[in-house]
C-alpha cells in the first residue's frame, strides 16, 4: 500500500469524531494520548456515549487537556488508569475513580503491550507524498501502542508540527483519521521565577559544564537554569521532554549537540511541551528527533552519552539520601516518570552527574524538605545510591561515595537555617541510637 494506493486508503477511512468513538466497546482499554500531543477531541465525544457504555478504562500519562470521563457521574461507566497523576486524575484516584500504575517511563511501553490495548487515542500531521504521517510532539508510549492496539484512530491536525525519527508513521497503520485542527496545548515560559528558584538555579548552573549533555524540565527551576548558560559552549541534548528553553538556547549556539556520544547533532526526545514559537521552530527541523521511550529513557543508552547531566526535583529527601518526588501526605500527587531512569543513567554515564533540586522549605517555610526519615506513608522514588548532588537555595551537597554520616552533615548545611539544630539532633537520635 506504500504507494500510490494510500490515498485510497486513507480517504476511506476519514470519518467524523463521533463515527470514530462508536467502535467504542464496554470493557474496552484504551490507551489515550500524552501531554501537549494529546487529543482534546475524542474524550468530550466518548463521554456523549455514556449511556451506552460500561466498564470502560482509559489509561493515559501526563493527561493535558480535558479529562471528562473522571468526573463522578461516570463512575461504573469510565475507569481511568494513570501513569502519572495531575490535577483532575489524582483527585479520581484519591476517591476510587480512577487506579494508580508504579512504572518507570522506560518500561511503560512494556506494561502497555502486555495489557493488550483495544484502542489508541493519537493526534498525527496531514500525510506527506509518501503517505506518512508524524506523531508530532508526542512519540513516548503512543508509538509503540500503535504496533499492538487493536484499533488505531488518529486526529489528522494541521497544528501538529512535523518532526522525524521514530514519530514517522504510515497511514496504513491507523484504521481511522477524523481531520480536525485544533490548537495544541501550550507550557508557556515560567515568568514568575522567586528568589528561591533563582539561587537554585544558580547553584545548578555552577554544576554545568562545557560539552555536557542535558536533561531537563519544565518550570520556574529548569527554564531559568537554561537561561543562565548563555555562555556556556557545545551542549546537548537527551530528554524525555522538549521545551522552549532548549529553542532559546539553540537560536544562541549554545545548544549544538556536537560532543554528543549518541545521536551526534541532534536534540533527542519522546514528547515536547512548550509554546506555539516553540511548535513552529520543530516544525520540520532537522536538528530535532523524537524516539521512543523505551530507547530515550532506557538507563542503559543514557549511560552512554558521556558527561549526562540528570535535573530532577524531589519533594522531600531523608538524610541518607533517599528520594520520594510523587507523593505527599501519603497520597499519590504526580508520578515515577523517568526520574529514577535518567538518574541511572547519568551515575553509569563517563563524567555523568545526577542532580537533584528542592526548595528547602514547604508550606510557607514551616516544614522542612530535609527531613531525618520520610514522611510517613510516602515511597522512595529515587534510592539514596542513585543520586550524586543535592541542590537547594543554600548550597549544594555532593553525597557521591559519602558515607552516612557524611551525607547526613552535608544535607543538613543545605537545610533551612531554622531547622539545622533539629535535624541533627534527629540524626543522631534515629540514627546513631537506633538498636
């Protein structure tokens, strides 16, 4: 079909949205798209099917856009299974709508293919010449989805920017397309950056080096770190998320992926978030390539990009160095991602370096963010061998082959000034005295 055949092909299998979600079947697992890539379609018309449904589960990562299908009335009608937790999904999950699935982002097309989804939900571009069609900003688990769903049913938008490597995928390998342009959502520039931020993008700017290959995020931290390397010469790029920043810096020849080990000259990603400057820069750029989760957050292929450079944030940290950065008060607020997966990598990478970053204080400075022992109810995300520097607005604590005691004295000089008296009396007492 990978000829001229496929405009047959795929003019027969346009249809309208709700003509797409009445394949919808009760008991079906579907698997919907993820972050800014996300389709804002086909959840609004699948909820208008409520009446006719049941025991439908919806399972999706970072969830942008609407999650109608969460709210009470729907209960018994919709389940939805989340990878990772926001707003509207941890609220369901805290009151039993909706289930909570512990996996590293690198394994998550793994659990998928055993789950053996029934329907993907993905956005694409309008098809090229040749038939193919790009996932745009959104490759992670969507694209090794399409190879084992059932039933593929792609939103064709116009808005989508084209761009390469693992997201290139021809039509014949999606059974419906409803063509409809809407815009994508945007992660605009973090504009409000507080002095705590800044010191602590400082303290991370001063870890970085000429020629390191970056990891970063999005939010008020990662975008003024990224900032702050104006004079910074030769980065790279390997990260499971593309954002503006990395657009900014590039523009300035900071950012030219040429001391890269792996995927030399190119910025390397599964999905994207940023705005719509952002969207249009990628669009076609040949200096950009998406590629699967499972390759981009793999610890096994980041260990291989010399001098990786991991920022992740945390929560909370105890003084032995352990991480949890997705639960508070015991309950699930967001999720393991790819944290624990970069930051495996970078420990295993040739001058790798892992960091992790936390505002000392929460709650208005009442609470410490270095405690002697997690918060009861909470998990570890990130083991306490598996994370090499600690920054906050005080400092920063390299716990790198630090024995516990050491660890211990350097977390404890990053702390908040008004909680240092007490976390080495709970140090010495929970510690030191344990029997």
């Amino acid at each position: 079909m990978r000829n001229s055949n496929w405009v047959d092909y795929y003019n027969s299998r346009c249809v309208t949205v709700d003509e797409a979600v009445a394949v919808i079947k009760s008991g079906d697992l579907i698997i919907d798209g993820h972050g800014c890539g996300r389709s804002e379609i086909f959840g609004p018309a699948l909820v208008q099917r409520a009446d006719e449904l049941k025991n439908v589960t919806l399972c999706t990562g970072f969830n942008m856009g609407n999650s109608l299908h969460v709210d009470p009335q729907y209960e018994g009608v919709f389940h939805h299974k989340s990878l990772f937790n926001i707003a509207p999904t941890r609220q369901a999950q805290w009151e039993g709508r909706a289930s909570f699935v512990p996996i590293h982002f690198s394994q998550q097309e793994r659990a998928i293919a055993a789950w053996q989804p029934d329907v993907l939900f993905t956005q694409v571009t309008p098809p090229n010449e040749d038939g193919y069609v790009s996932m745009g900003i959104s490759v992670d688990f969507t694209r090794a989805t399409l190879d084992v769903a059932k039933t593929v049913i792609a939103q064709v938008n116009s808005n989508m920017p084209w761009v390469g490597g693992d997201a290139l995928v021809h039509v014949s390998e999606i059974d419906y397309f409803v063509q409809e342009d809407t815009l994508l959502p945007e992660i605009p520039e973090a504009t409000k950056i507080s002095d705590i931020d800044r010191a602590i993008a400082h303290n991370i700017a001063s870890i970085i080096q000429d020629g390191d290959t970056l990891q970063v995020g999005v939010g008020a931290v990662p975008d003024t770190v990224l900032s702050l390397l104006d004079s910074h010469k030769h980065l790279g790029i390997h990260t499971e998320l593309g954002t503006t920043g990395i657009m900014n810096l590039m523009k300035k020849g900071v950012i030219d992926n040429s001391q890269k080990t792996l995927d030399a000259g190119k910025v390397v990603c599964t999905l994207m978030g940023g705005t719509r400057e952002f969207y249009d820069y990628v669009n076609h750029n040949p200096n950009f390539e998406m590629r699967k989760s499972s390759y981009v957050l793999n610890p096994c292929v980041i260990a291989q990009q010399k001098n990786m450079v991991a920022m992740n944030s945390a929560i909370e940290i105890d003084l032995y160095g352990q991480i949890c950065a997705e639960m508070i008060g015991g309950k699930q607020f967001s999720g393991i991602g790819g944290q624990l997966d970069f930051l495996r990598g970078a420990m295993m990478s040739e001058g790798g370096k892992s960091i992790i970053c936390l505002p000392s204080t929460a709650a208005k400075g009442t609470v410490s963010r270095i405690v002697a022992s997690l918060s009861a109810g909470s998990v570890v995300t990130d083991g306490r061998c598996d994370v090499m520097y600690v920054v906050t607005e005080y400092g920063i604590a390299n716990l790198w082959a630090k024995d516990n005691d050491e660890r211990a004295k350097q977390l404890i000089e990053i702390a908040h000034p008004n909680f240092r008296e007490q976390l080495e009396e709970d140090f010495y007492n929970k510690i030191h005295k344990v029997v």
